[in-house]
C-alpha cells in the first residue's frame, strides 16, 4: 500500500451555522468510512493563521494564508490506497468539493527512499 495526501481547499465564503454543522456531519461521515475501511492515516484541519514565504534573492513574507480564486489550503487527509487511480477515486468523497472547493491528490515517497536509506525490511 502507498500514502497519498489529499490537500484540502475550500471555497471560503461565510456559512449559516447549521451550514457549518451540516459540513461537519458530512466530514465525520467520511473520516468514519475512511477510518473504517484501513484508509485512513491521518487528518488535520489548518488553523486560519499563517503566512506564506517566497523570494529566492530576498525572503518576502506575506503574512496571511494566500488565497487564490477564493480557495486556501484547509487541511490535510492521509490515506493508504493500493494505487493512485483508488487515490483519485477516494478523493471524490470529499465533501469540500460538493460546495466549490478542490482537492488535491499527491503520492507520498517514503522516507527512505528521498534519503536513499535502505528500509530495514531489505
């Protein structure tokens, strides 16, 4: 099995709190079934403060997270799959994108492959 990360973007636009609870019901449903099939790795929300650092001669901080066509990264879904078209499949469960927002799906290399380290299971 490989981990793969789906990278989270909303739309952000206000919500009504029954909208807010509604989404929310909707995500525990889908890190439950997740969770429930061996999928899941991890999950994490991002909190609404950050900044974003560039420049390759000069660092340039802007100091709120970048939003571009009114979507910012929200959090991060680790799962296994057996491939990446089952990645791509499960990712269509997401809930972000049932009200305007995105999901990108990227493999994870393991460790000890970027370091060219030999796994102790060699």
């Amino acid at each position: 099995m490989k981990q793969f990360i789906f990278l989270l973007r909303p739309n952000i636009t206000p919500l009504t709190a029954e909208q807010v609870e509604q989404r929310s019901k909707q995500w525990r449903a889908l890190i439950y079934e997740l969770n429930h099939q061996g999928k899941l790795v991890a999950w994490q929300v991002f909190e609404n403060e950050g900044v974003k650092v560039s420049g390759a001669a000069e660092r340039i901080v802007e100091a709120h997270p970048v939003v571009e066509n009114n979507e910012t990264a929200g959090g991060v879904i680790t799962i296994t799959a057996t491939s990446f078209k089952e990645a791509v499949e499960l990712s269509k469960l997401c809930p972000v994108l049932d009200y305007g927002g995105s999901v990108e799906v990227r493999p994870l290399q393991p460790l000890h492959n970027q370091l060219n380290i030999k796994s102790q299971n060699n």
